[in-house]
C-alpha cells in the first residue's frame, strides 16, 4: 500500500489534528518511505527464524514494596481544590461530543 491510497487530511481529521498544506506533504511523504519499508521487511525470508515473543531480554525491573507512612485522610482533603464529600470532586474528561 502506497501513501497516495491514504487520505492524510482524513486520518488527520480522525487523529483530531490540524495539518498545514506543506505538513500534508511532508507527512505524506514520510508515511510512504514507512511503507516502503514495511514492503521490504516483508519480502525478507524469515522461514528459518524462530518466533520471538521478545527481541530484547525481558527482565523485573520494579522495585519491592515498602510500607511507609500515609498522610491522614482529613489532611489531603483539606489540600483539595474541591471536594464532595469525602472525595475528590474532578473535571469531567468524557465528553458526548463525537
């Protein structure tokens, strides 16, 4: 699949981002060197390449779990831009527009 079969002010429109006339072009461009790319990754003769599921050595890099202390309930509260009740009360962030 080529650039020139992709809609770039379409997906932009989608991905809800305002393109130039000259972005249009450059990422236009761009998107078909990746797809140029992709088609010739995929002629490459994997047959004798075992599946991977990790390329790179996958390793626990988290840290153990230490009890500390907690600050009391009332005083977080009281740091609170708004409350309700009990809770912290936040913006709204899902919106019915589509």
């Amino acid at each position: 699949m080529s650039s020139d079969n992709i809609d770039i002010r379409y997906v932009a429109k989608l991905a809800r981002i305002e393109l130039t006339d000259d972005e249009v072009e450059r990422f236009g461009r761009q998107l078909g060197d990746l797809l140029e790319h992709a088609k010739t990754l995929h002629e490459l003769d994997t047959a004798a390449v075992s599946a991977t599921a990790q390329v790179v050595e996958s390793r626990n890099v988290a840290r153990a779990d230490a009890v500390g202390r907690c600050l009391e309930h009332e005083t977080v509260m009281q740091m609170a831009p708004q409350r309700q009740g009990a809770f912290f009360r936040v913006p709204r962030i899902i919106s019915e527009d589509s």
